[in-house]
C-alpha cells in the first residue's frame, strides 16, 4: 500500500552518510532542545461548545471558543464563533465575531460577520461590519455597520431625517 507521512510527525534529520574510515560522531541534538516559538504553532480547531434542545441557561455565557446554542438562554452570549441554531431562543445581547443566526433572537447582535440564514427571527439592532441576510428571514430593528462593532463603546442613536 501507499504511505503517506503526516505533517505533524517529527522525523529526526537525515544526515549524509559518512565515509567507512571517518570516525563516528554523536548526532547534533541542540536542535531538539530548544522548544518551538508559541507564535509559530497554529491555534488548534476545537470543536464548538453545544447547549442542546432541551437545555435552558439563565445567565451570562463567555467563551473565547465557538458555541453552537439549540436551547434556551436567558441572557448575554459572548463568543469567537456563535451559531444560533434551528431550535434555540436567545433574550439577551449576542457577540461574536462570527455570528450564524438560524433561530430566535430577541435583543442586539453585534458582529465583525453577521449572518440571518432563512430560518432566523431576529427582534433588535445588528451593529456588523459585515452582514449577510438570506431571503426569508424575519428581521425587525436596526441595521448599523461599525468598523469595529464588537467594542464595548456604546453605539450612537442616529439622528431622525429633517423634513423641510
């Protein structure tokens, strides 16, 4: 069969081989001793956080990880990654710089990328950098796009339309 090496394995260097009559030297292990930068090793994939269906949260959650919510939360959901699912009602503000709305929201989206697929019922203000709303889903708020959507700073109301 084929064999395939994987990327992740660490093999030791392949060194030339030396002539029969040169002396025997120990291999160079200072290499080997010295750990990897941190910044060079990729963030590994996780696979997200799931609240399922029949599951009900009354509270805050914060994760600096993907969530995907089925059931209920009362409450404010901070995350990298939030897919709210089919089945879920959230009654609280959501952020994340990756949000996937598929079921309920009550309260203020706040995304770098924001997502309504068809299924969504969103009642409140989205504040995105990006946003993306599939034809079917139910919307009713405000829509307002910030270059940097996710801090803290409170969003300005904007001024009604003058009429003269």
């Amino acid at each position: 069969m084929f064999s395939k090496t994987r990327v992740t394995e660490t093999r030791p260097a392949q060194t030339p081989a030396a002539p029969a009559d040169a002396p025997a030297a120990a291999p160079d292990r200072s290499a080997e001793m010295q750990p990897a930068p941190a910044a060079a090793a990729p963030r590994a994939r996780v696979s997200p956080s799931v609240l399922s269906p029949d599951l009900t949260v009354t509270g805050n959650i914060k994760t600096q990880g993907d969530i995907t919510i089925e059931g209920t939360v009362e409450g404010d959901i901070r995350a990298h990654q939030l897919t709210i699912g089919e089945t879920a009602t959230i009654k609280g503000e959501i952020v994340g710089d990756d949000v996937i709305v598929h079921g309920r929201v009550v309260g203020r989206v706040r995304g770098l990328k924001v997502r309504l697929t068809a299924s969504a019922r969103v009642e409140g203000d989205i504040i995105h950098k990006t946003i993306a709303i599939e034809s079917g889903a139910h919307f009713e708020g405000s829509v307002q796009r910030q270059e940097d959507p996710l801090s803290n700073g409170g969003t300005k109301k904007l001024a009604p339309p003058m009429v003269d």
